[in-house]
C-alpha cells in the first residue's frame, strides 16, 4: 500500500486536477463531460462551500513527494442515518501504486473518526469495471449490499442515471482491519 496525505481544496490545485481528471481514462470512468479549467476552480469552490455546510469532506490526494495524485469525497453526509457515500479518483499515472487503498484507509478515519459515522457506501457504475475491481481489493469492504440498502442504491442509480452497484464500509469491521494491522497475529 502506497503512502499518502490528504489536505483540503485549494485554487492552486485546480490545473493538476483539471490535467488528471481529462485524460480519457479517468475522465470517461468518472463520466465527466469535457471541462474547462474554469469548470474545475467551480468544480472546486462548490465542494469548499459544501464541506462549510457540513454536507461534504472533500480532499485532495498527495502522494509521497506532495504530489497531487487524485481526489477522495466523502458526501451526502446524513448524521440522522449515520452514513454518507465516497467518492475517490487516481489520476492514470498513479494506478497500481497502491494508492487507493491508502486513499480510503485515510478518509475512513475522518468518516469513523472524527465525523463519528458508522456506514460508509462506495458505489460503481455498472460499466466502471475499473472501479468495481479497486473496491473489491479492500479487505475492509461489504460487497453487494444493494438489497441490505436499497434506497441507499435507488438514490445513487438516480444520480448516476444507470445501473450501479453498492458496497459499503461498516465502522466495525474498519476497526477490526485496522487493529489487525497494528497487532498482526503471531504464528
């Protein structure tokens, strides 16, 4: 698993978010229309006034020489359900390093942690095969969860306006993974 940091939004990230988030194979998994870098400070502005309001943890990821590399979100934040959904990008050259998995270690800190949530769902579109795969490495995750949720998955087929599917992570078995981590068992 790769090393990283994640750090607010900010102006002066915007060319190297709107440069690795245009480059077909992200921008076509993401679905994202063709943009300008105007679009993205927007794109980047919104997600500051959400996190203000309390809706929406967006951050930027930083790879170990301070790069940036991608972007994670957690959003729809719903304090009455506990829950919210997660959002996570790595920029193409930056795939196979890791990085997703330290990505989501981290924001699922903030998310059981610090916001005090208990469910976190992570959704794919049906033709992101790409993004089914990277969620199915993580030990940490509840795979096909659309009948245990499905308003959860309703609202996200709405948004996404196609077939998807729903995973979640539990805060209980997070804990678990990560106590694993920090007392491997002996043999």
């Amino acid at each position: 698993m790769g090393s990283v940091g994640l750090v607010p939004h900010d102006d002066a990230y915007c060319e190297e978010i709107f440069r690795l988030s245009s480059m077909p194979a992200v921008k076509d998994a993401l679905g994202l229309p063709d943009g300008t870098l105007e679009d993205t400070i927007r794109f980047s502005q919104l997600v500051r006034e959400e996190e203000k309001s309390g809706t929406r943890v967006p951050r930027v990821i930083l790879g170990e020489q301070n790069q940036l590399v991608g972007l994670t979100d957690l959003m729809f934040i719903d304090y009455s359900k506990n829950s919210c959904h997660i959002g996570t990008w790595i920029g193409q050259e930056y795939w196979g390093q890791g990085l997703n998995e330290a990505s989501k270690v981290a924001i699922l800190k903030i998310a059981f942690g610090e916001l005090g949530l208990s469910r976190v769902f992570a959704g794919a579109r049906t033709v992101n095969i790409r993004s089914q795969k990277a969620q199915e490495k993580l030990p940490f995750i509840s795979l096909h969860v659309e009948t245990e949720f499905p308003e959860e998955h309703k609202a996200l087929e709405d948004k996404e306006k196609q077939a998807c599917v729903l995973h979640v992570f539990r805060k209980e078995d997070f804990d678990a993974y990560l106590a694993d981590k920090e007392n491997p068992h002996m043999i």
